[in-house]
C-alpha cells in the first residue's frame, strides 16, 4: 500500500505535460537583474558597484546575518545598475544589474561536469561550503540551507528525507531532474548523511513518478541506509510535514519544525545543488524551470541562470499565446501571479506557467455554505472558512487564536470550495498582518 498523509489533500488535474521533456540549456541572457533577497531572511548586502567587471561564480551580495545567503554572479559581464526592479513577490526590491560578456559565457557554458563520487572535505568544511555557495532550498521555501544543516547540540537527528514529490500540477522540474542527475543526486544524498552523521535516508516520490522510482531503487540497492519511499498521489504531499508524516509516521509539533522529530528535508534540487558546490566548487546560479502551459508550442524544462528575465523563457518556447490571461511563477496551487515577464528568475523559481482565459476564470463568489468540504481537505486541520471570516471582519487576534499562522498556503480549500470564495487569498493576507503584529509586541 502506497503511503500518505492521514488528514485532508485533495487530487487536482496533473497536467504534467513536460515531463517526458528532456531539460535544455536556456541561451545566455544579455542582461540578467539579480535580487539580493532570493531567501527567507535578511536582504544579502551587496559588494559591487557599478562598472565593475564581474565573473561568473563571482559573490556580488554577500550574507548579512545568520538568516542570510550569498548571492552570486551567474554570469561574466559588467555591473550596470544597482537598482529596485519589480520581483516574483510583485514589489520593488534591490537588484544587481549585469551585461553579459557573452564571449567569456561561451567557455563557461562547454564545461563538463563528469560524475565524481569520491568526498574529499570533512563534515565542518562540507556545511561551510555550503554556506558559501548560496544554496537555499530550491523546492519553492528559499531557506538557507546552512542554517537548516546546523544542528544545535543535544538534538537527536537519525534520518535525512529527500523531497522528489513535486506534487504541484504542471511542474516537472525536479521529476526531470531525478530522471537526469540520478547518481548526482545519491552521491548528494550521502555527502549530507556524511556531514550530519546519520545512517539512514529516504526518497520520497510520488506514484506519479514510476520511472524515477524505479531508476532510484535501481541504483539504490547497495547503498548502505538509502531507502525509497513511493508515496500515493495526493496533494499537498510535498508539505515538509505532511512528508514526515507520510513517510515516518512522526507528527510535526503545531509550531515545529522536522527536526523535533529527528529529521531533515531537503528537495532534490537542492540536493543536486549541494553536490555541485562540494564535488566542483559550483556556487548557485542556475536552476532547473519548468515553463508550461496548455496553449505553449514548446512547453520544457530548462537550465536557467538565475537574473533571466522570464520574458527570454517565453519567447524561448514560442511566445504568449493569443488569449493568455494570466501568468503565474510556481504552479496554479501555491504559485503567484507576477505583473510582467521583466520579473527575473530566482532561486525560488520552479515553474512558470501560462494559464489560458480558459482555465483563468474565477467562479462567481458566494456565500458560505456551511458544507464543510474546505475543513475536511486542509491538512493541517483548521477550519478556512472562520480564518477568512475573521480576516475579513479585522478579527486578528481571533485569527491567530485559531491557528492562522500553521497554514502552509497549499490552497486546497480554494481549490474545493463550492461558493469560489477566496479563501487563500484573506488567509495570506490575514497571516501577513498577525506576523507584523507578532513583530510589533516583540
């Protein structure tokens, strides 16, 4: 029997269309524009200046405070602007602005990275290298890897859990990724269990997936405390708690973290990143997007230096089609409308998805019904509908009494409700203001 979560999830269309695409190489962009604040925590703080020359791999912001991560140059050129250009999040943020030397690009870009299975750098030097290299976590969360890897003393941790889900409709990204870097990813897996100093990991895919599952147990099977778990197609699978649970069978603390039960997530891109940094000295700055739509002549996977503008991925897949109404960066559960296609890739950036006027369109809002369906698929057992009614009346308070702030933003409710009442959307934002009025008593 295929393993899941016990509470709520729900099984919207796949609409997994790229995942058959093999993953290209997105041509180098003559301009990249690199936020400084690609992760959760403080802004990266910035150590070039305009004219200067950069190289590829070269820190241009670096870490400023536990909570932090370097940002690195994904391209060899020179500094244009410092500037604030609208984000993936819709706001105004400091940016980098880069010309590309595209001459010096093309020697980069013929660089072969053969497998290399040997660990050479102890556990201290593995975490450090970590932190150097900018990697955050690649499954949508951006949180610095670093901190994540750095376990206070006394905490018991006897399990790594690789997240190779992907459960959000359309995206394919890390799917192609486990097809294409599998023995990358497991020497990934074990330069982790090494650093952490634990016997034992698990793969988690979904049964969507049967070709990496199968290539994994393939290539598992005589390594030592590496295990794969296929998991039933359920969303949101991919939650760092609902894997856990689905998993392990241990349930995440209401306001903890895996490691109060012993564990440690990362995705497999973040995994592949880490490999990367410690087995060639590669810091982040690209990332696996898939860049789908039903309407799409192209629809693919693509290695994407981190600044591209996302107006270069469409044109690379032949352009917007006529009656797009909406484009989203991430998938159609969690991801987030963006205002234009100036706004840069991140590292956050997984997918970008072109939804049609077709598939756009909001049912017309009505009242509550008192039918229940969007407490019984949350699954982390609130009740939507009261967190949206309390948001709406100011009740804040009231709101964060009833948990608001658990709400992984998965969107299963919206997803179910009968009335098309926009219930994400006043949790967001009533999270949004219980976190600035946590903020303001502290």
């Amino acid at each position: 029997m295929l393993k899941t979560f016990p509470k709520g999830g729900i099984h919207p269309p796949e609409n997994k269309i790229t995942s058959t695409k093999s993953i290209k190489r997105m041509p180098t962009p003559k301009v990249v524009y690199v936020p400084i604040s690609q992760h959760i925590g403080i802004p990266a703080e910035i150590t070039v200046n305009v004219k200067d020359k950069v190289e590829i791999g070269q820190v241009i912001a670096k870490s400023s405070g536990f909570v932090s991560s370097n940002i690195h140059s994904p391209v060899s050129g020179t500094v244009t602007k410092l500037d604030k250009i609208i984000d993936t999040s819709g706001y105004k943020k400091q940016c980098i602005v880069i010309r590309t030397d595209i001459k010096d690009e093309a020697n980069f870009e013929d660089i072969e990275y053969p497998l290399k299975k040997d660990i050479s750098l102890e556990p201290k030097d593995i975490l450090q290298k970590i932190n150097e290299s900018g990697i955050v976590g690649l499954g949508g969360a951006t949180f610095p890897s670093h901190v994540k890897l750095s376990i206070k003393e006394g905490a018991k941790l006897d399990c790594l859990i690789i997240n190779g889900v992907e459960c959000e409709p359309y995206l394919t990204a890390d799917h192609r990724l486990m097809l294409e870097k599998t023995e990358e990813i497991i020497v990934g897996i074990k330069i982790l269990m090494f650093a952490l100093h634990i016997d034992m990991a698990i793969i988690g895919i979904e049964n969507n997936k049967k070709n990496a599952i199968e290539v994994f147990k393939n290539l598992t099977t005589k390594e030592k405390g590496i295990k794969v778990a296929a998991l039933k197609v359920k969303y949101p699978q991919g939650g760092e708690k609902q894997l856990v649970r689905a998993i392990l069978n241990r349930e995440v603390p209401k306001n903890g973290l895996p490691l109060d039960v012993g564990v440690i997530v990362h995705n497999v891109g973040t995994i592949f990143a880490i490999y990367q940094a410690i087995q060639y000295n590669k810091p982040l700055t690209e990332r696996v997007v898939t860049i789908t739509g039903k309407k799409l002549e192209n629809a693919s996977n693509y290695w994407v230096k981190i600044g591209t503008p996302i107006k270069d991925l469409v044109d690379e897949v032949g352009g917007l089609p006529e009656g797009t109404r909406k484009i989203v960066n991430g998938g159609p559960m969690m991801g987030k409308a963006i205002k234009n296609l100036d706004v840069p890739v991140t590292k956050g950036t997984s997918g970008i998805l072109v939804i049609h006027e077709d598939e756009a369109s909001r049912g017309e809002q009505k009242n509550c019904i008192r039918c229940g369906e969007c407490v019984d698929v949350c699954p982390m057992g609130l009740e939507p509908h009261l967190l949206m009614n309390l948001t709406e009346k100011g009740k804040y308070d009231d709101a964060s009494n009833e948990d608001i702030m658990t709400c992984i933003e998965c969107g299963s409710c919206s997803y179910i409700c009968p009335s098309h009442r926009p219930l994400l959307d006043y949790i967001r934002f009533g999270k949004n203001i219980v976190k600035k009025l946590n903020t303001s008593k502290n």
